[in-house]
C-alpha cells in the first residue's frame, strides 16, 4: 500500500501517523517518521493551501506584470536603437554626400585650369608658329 493510502486511510480513521519523505523515494511504500498529521489540523491546512494558493496566484501576476514592462521596454529600447541606427545612417549620407560635392568642385576646378591651360598653350604656340611666319 502507498503512502498516501495509508495516510489517507488512518486520517479518515482520525489516528495520526508518521510520514517520512526520505522513504517514499526508491519505490518504497513504508511510511516512517518525520512529521505528525492528525485529522484536527487536515482544515487548517486546506485553509492555508487556499490562502498559499491565492498568495502564489498574487505572485505569478505580479511576475507577470514585471515581465510584460520589462518586455515593452525591450522593444522601446530596441525601437530607439533602430531609430538612431537610422539617423546615424542619413548623417554619414549627408556627409558623404558632402565630401562627393567637395571632390566634384576639385574636379571641376582642374577641369577649368586644364583647359585654360590648353587655350593658352595653344595660343602661345600659334602666336610662335605667327612670328615664325613673319620673319
């Protein structure tokens, strides 16, 4: 017979008994010594269940609740994380940007002192080729 049978059993018979949690392990089903139960305190017991119960349910809630906030404020945090990762992304387009128009004002300006440098060359080379002629 299991422990719980018998327990049961000389509750109902109104005896108290001895259980020892260290011998039901194993598959034994002796019942030994460690703690008296007898039938005047098996309502107080169900009593503090129900209020253990309730006290448990109280926690869970609560656990819950913590758990929720800690989770919506992840996903602020997260959300914010992206909306700087985006922002961080447009400056250094901006600035890229920035640093193209510098490098097109370079160009542009070589391309303006190359041609000049052309025409007066080439000018310098026909008023030659001019005097040449003359003389």
């Amino acid at each position: 017979m299991e422990c719980s049978v018998l327990l049961e059993k000389q509750i109902a018979e109104g005896k108290s008994c001895k259980v020892d949690s260290s011998s039901i392990h194993h598959g034994k089903s002796s019942c030994g010594i460690e703690r008296i139960v007898n039938l005047s305190i098996i309502p107080d017991l169900r009593v503090s269940s129900a209020e253990e119960e309730e006290e448990i349910e109280i926690l869970l809630e609560n656990y819950l609740q913590r758990c929720e906030s800690c989770h919506s404020q992840a996903e602020r945090l997260l959300d914010s994380a992206k909306e700087m990762e985006d922002s961080i992304a447009v400056n250094l387009s901006s600035r890229r940007l920035k640093v193209s128009r510098v490098e097109l004002f370079l160009q542009v300006g070589t391309f303006c002192i190359a041609v000049g440098a052309l025409v007066a060359g080439n000018e310098l080379s026909m008023s030659k080729l001019k005097w040449s002629l003359l003389e």
